[in-house]
C-alpha cells in the first residue's frame, strides 16, 4: 500500500504559487525593459552613426568646397595672364617698327635726291560697336611724313618716280590707307639760280586691330 503524505498545508502552497507568479511576471517586465534599452539603445547608436556620417559629409563638402574655390582663383589667374598675354601679343602685331621703313626706304632713294626730315607718329583710335553685343573697336592708326630736297634740271620729274616707288614699296605703299606728295616748290638760294626743288610728302597706314 503507498501512501502520500502532502507536508504542506493550503496556505504555503498557496503562497508558493504566488511567488512563482510574482517571480514569472518580474522576469517578464525585465526582458521588457531589456527589449525597450536594446531598441532605444539600437536608435542612438544609428542616430550617433548617421551624425557622424552627417559630419563627414559636411567636412567633405567644405574641403571640396575650398578646393573648387582655389581652382576658380587659378582659373581666374590663368585667364586674366591669357588675356594680358594675348593683349601684348596684339599690341606688338600692330605696332609699326621703324627698322624696316628705314632699310627699305634708304634702297628706294635715288642720287639725286636728299631726305631732310622724316616723321612716324601714331594714334589709339576706340570705335563703338555697330551692333549690340559686340566688342568696341581698339585700332592703331599711323602718320607718315617725309621732306626731301631733289637736285638737278630734272628735281622734279625725280620726285615724282620717287613718290611712284614708295607707292609700290612693300613697308610703304603697298600697306597705306593714302600716300601722296603734298607739294613742291623750288628752293630759293643766295644765288637764286637753282633748280633743286622741296618736297614733302604724306602718308596714312591702314587701321591695325590691337
């Protein structure tokens, strides 16, 4: 025959039930709270990422930022050099080197005819555009001046096969607006038996851009 003995009486088992139930809903609230920390916890570690992220980005921007500045500077530098290079190069391209005329018009003068005085004076000339939207006129215009004494019966007809030359000549004529002899006349000496003759002659150049 078994016989059970049950030790406890009602009032214990009934408290031993309580604190199981006491313990079991204890447990709960704490994997609870634990569940609600990890999540919290979860968002800050992501918001504190995305901050960071957020951060390096703008430091990144910042840096290209200055970079990008720094390459419009060079870019604005380079330019403003190529423009002044370019002006030079404009400006030497009109300008009109006396040299030349020299060389070649010492070639083109006869025996019989003396050079007194030669003149080369220049002018910046700035014409407004025609048309809207473009670029204003920068021109260089040149004068030339010459005064000559011819000698002997035929001065004259001299002057004039020399004035014919310079109209041909590749530093004269040839790149001139206008190349005329202005006048003659005869020189008057002491003796007043001469038959030299003055002459004086003018010229423009053409119009050259700078």
């Amino acid at each position: 025959m078994n016989l059970n003995v049950n030790l406890m009486d009602s009032p214990e088992i009934q408290a031993r039930k309580g604190f199981k139930k006491k313990h079991a809903f204890q447990g709960l609230g704490f994997l609870l709270l634990l569940g609600v920390v990890l999540f919290i916890g979860q968002h800050v570690l992501a918001n504190l990422k995305e901050k960071s992220a957020i951060k390096a980005l703008q430091n990144e921007i910042r840096l290209n930022e200055k970079k990008y500045n720094s390459l419009l500077t060079m870019r604005e530098e380079n330019n403003w050099a190529e423009k002044i290079k370019e002006e030079l190069e404009q400006w030497k391209e009109s300008s009109l080197v006396i040299n030349p005329l020299a060389v070649e018009l010492v070639g083109l003068v006869p025996e019989n005819i003396q050079l007194l005085e030669m003149g080369l004076a220049g002018e910046l000339v700035f014409r407004s555009a025609k048309v809207k939207g473009e670029s204003d006129e920068r021109l260089r215009t040149y004068s030339f001046s010459l005064a000559g004494r011819s000698e002997g019966e035929n001065s004259e007809d001299a002057v004039l096969e020399f004035v014919k030359k310079l109209r041909a000549a590749e530093n004269f004529g040839t790149v001139m607006e206008s190349l005329r002899l202005s006048r003659t006349e005869r020189e008057v000496r002491l003796n007043n038996n001469t038959t030299n003759r003055l002459f004086f002659i003018d010229g423009q150049y053409k119009e050259r851009v700078w």
